[in-house]
C-alpha cells in the first residue's frame, strides 16, 4: 500500500511538474500560478512554433546553420 500511494504521489507531482514546465514556456516564470488556461498556454505555444517556422523558413536553420 506505501509503494502504490508513492508511486501514485510521485506520478502526480511528475504531472505537476510538467504542467509547470509548460505554462513556463508559453508564459514565462510562475505562469501556472497565474489565471491562465490550458487553452490559452496550447494557442501560445502554437504561437510561439508558428513564429519559429517562419524565422526557419526565412533565415534558415536556428544557431548558425544555413541552408
């Protein structure tokens, strides 16, 4: 019964820790604890490749790399 509750709880908190990650990325630091949806964080981060792909398609490859 311990094990089944750590694993559950580590689970969770491995959930927690990526919903953090995520809402950081789109928002930046303490996103998660702002009145943001998850909607709202999937459209920025949708956002954020689209603008990416045109950088790519216009300039080339990220960090030096051109075509």
């Amino acid at each position: 019964m311990v094990l089944t509750m750590r694993i559950v709880n580590t689970k969770e908190s491995s959930m927690s820790n990526f919903r953090e990650e995520v809402y950081e990325l789109a928002f930046g630091d303490d996103a998660v604890n702002k009145d943001y949806t998850d909607k709202e964080v999937l459209e920025k981060l949708f956002q954020n490749l689209q603008s990416l792909q045109q950088y790519v398609d216009h300039f080339g490859e990220m960090f030096g790399e051109e075509r």
